[in-house]
C-alpha cells in the first residue's frame, strides 16, 4: 500500500444509528463525494463481523464474515435499490473481491477489527478507484454507536455521524417490514417492539452521552426529520463537520454515484429525498403503540425535540398490557419452570 492509501485508511467516518433510523439515507447522500471513498451498502461490521473478533476459534467463521457479508449486502444494494439499466452499469467484481480480502486476511497476523476494517476498505478501493485522492473513508454498519468509544481508540482521527429518528417514526417503519423481514427473527410482533424499546432507546441515549464525551468536532447526531425536512441545511451541516466542500449533490441519495431508489419495504421507489413520511407513524401506528414507546422514551423524546401526544395514564396502561406479554415470554418465566 502506498503513503497515500496509508493516510486515507487512519481517516474513517462512521455512520451510526438504529436500524430504520436513516442510516442509508445519510449514506447515500455522502457516496459520491470527492473527498471519502464511501462503501455504499450496509457493511454488518459491528452486529455481524465484530462479536466474532474474540476467540481465536470463531476466525474461520470470521474470515468467511469479513469477505462474504459486506459483498452480499452490496449486491442486494445495487440489485434492489437502482434502475435495471443503472444496474448493469456496476460490474463488481464479488468473487475477486472475496478472494483477495479472505488472501490478505490469512497472510495478517494481527487480525485486529481496525486491520480488518483496513483491509476490507483498501482492497475495496482497489477495483473501486474513487476518488482518485481519498483522504478518509465512509462505513455504515447499525450497532456502531454502541462501540464509538472503542471504536475512537483505535482509529484515533474517526468522526461518527449518529442518524437518530422519533422512535414512533422508527417503529412504523419496523413494523411495515413484519411480514417482509423481521417475522423471519422474531416469534412475535410484540418481541419486534421489545427490541425497539431495548435497543432504539439505547441508541438515543449514546448519542447524548458520545457526543458528551467524544465532543463536537468528532460526533454529530442528526435527526432524521431534519434531514428530509430541510435537506440542503443539514447536509450543510454534516459537510461543515466533516470538513468538505457542499454542492448540490449531497442533497440527491446515490449509490455508487448511480441514482439511489430507496430501501423501504413497500418496495416504492424515491430517487429523491421525499419528506412526505416524516409523520407516517401518526396513521399507521396504533395509540397504544405511541402510548408504549412515549412511556420508555418520552425523556429523550423531549430533549431531541419529539412531542408526546398520549396522556401519562395511556402510557402506563399500554406499559402494563406490554408486560403482560413479556412477563412470560422469558426464558425463566413462571410458566415455562419445570416441576
């Protein structure tokens, strides 16, 4: 690798958030730039690759993680999010692209999950070619949040950009993709809340407390209404953060610098940022479901500037019947003991 690879590799910017925050939105927006090579899929690192990194005998699951995930991922991404004739257009070479990534992840002997990362995104580089002249890279992987501080230790130079959504905005969007998706990984629907009650409210949390700590010039959180609703002003504001000149492209979502269509799971297609979803949860969620996540969000709610539309009493009644549910669908459940 050259100097110049060398520089460009020690430079991440890392795009965090919950799953159906925005994420590949904000992605999309900042892949063709001409400062940072961007992956332009989802990567799974840190839910995926990640956990795999601390035993030595998960490294041949791990391996065939690293050269395998990522690819698949882009593949899905240029097969359902472009135009057929934009499709063709990106001839990804997968197999060459596994082989030499599974190559060099045997010949390395440290195999640290910042070496895999480099590795991944120089060889990436290699048969992508742009920029000619990176000076960082971009990934997207949900779950990143949690990690941003380890995440800071190892690439010293990182910024993170936290997309955030109001999380009964981010539960109809989970939920639109029950029968299409989740239903796949979840026994029940109400086990798909309970995630978002765990996990969505964990990552609001860390976007207060990494911002805190990693301060402004390396963390920004974004909101995911602010990005549909006044595009051009807060990808001025991204661009600033991450020092990059604006232009009218980082309002229009491509991947690989072909015209992005969306990824929603209605299977309709937005080759533009449309803002008409910004209050989809008001008419496809129930008021008990806003009522459940008001109750274990309304906190953060108001300090990210979301308003609560239930009273207290249907907040705590919808918590209650919520529980009724997950009271026995625990492992050491009363019901499930044997005698």
């Amino acid at each position: 690798m050259t100097k110049k690879i060398n520089n460009y590799l020690e430079n991440p910017v890392f795009i965090c958030g919950h799953r159906r925050s925005g994420t590949s939105l904000m992605l999309s927006l900042l892949d063709n730039n001409a400062d940072f090579i961007c992956f332009p899929a989802e990567t799974g690192f840190f839910y995926a690759i990640y956990p795999l990194c601390f035993e030595e005998k998960n490294k041949k699951h791990l391996l065939k993680q690293i050269s395998t995930f990522p690819l698949k991922n882009l593949y899905d991404q240029v097969n359902i999010s472009l135009k057929k004739s934009d499709n063709k257009k990106l001839m990804f070479p997968y197999s060459k692209l596994q082989k030499e990534i599974l190559s060099r992840c045997k010949t390395t002997k440290d195999l640290t999950p910042a070496n895999l990362l480099k590795i991944f995104m120089d060889i990436f580089y290699k048969y992508y070619k742009y920029p000619l002249t990176p000076r960082g890279w971009i990934e997207k992987s949900t779950s990143s949040e949690i990690y941003a501080l380890e995440m800071f230790k190892w690439f010293p130079n990182a910024k993170f950009i936290h997309v955030i959504r109001d999380p009964r905005d981010n539960w109809a969007s989970m939920k639109s993709g029950w029968h299409g998706r989740f239903k796949n990984y979840n026994d029940n629907i109400s086990r798909l809340m309970h995630s978002l009650i765990e996990r969505g409210r964990l990552g609001l949390e860390l976007a207060l407390h990494n911002l805190s700590i990693l301060g402004s010039k390396r963390y920004i959180v974004v909101r995911y209404e602010d990005l549909v609703g006044t595009p051009k002003k807060t990808m001025r504001r991204v661009t600033e953060f991450l020092k990059t000149e604006y232009n009218k492209g980082f309002i229009t979502p491509t991947c690989s610098g072909l015209s992005w269509l969306g990824n929603n799971y209605n299977g309709k297609k937005f080759p533009k940022i449309v803002n008409r979803r910004k209050k989809n949860w008001l008419k496809n969620n129930s008021n008990e479901e806003n009522a459940l996540i008001e109750f274990y969000f309304h906190d953060l709610m108001k300090k990210f500037k979301y308003n609560c539309i239930t009273t207290r009493r249907e907040q705590v009644i919808a918590a209650t019947n919520h529980y009724k549910w997950y009271n026995y669908a625990q492992l050491y459940s009363f019901r499930i003991r044997k005698k």
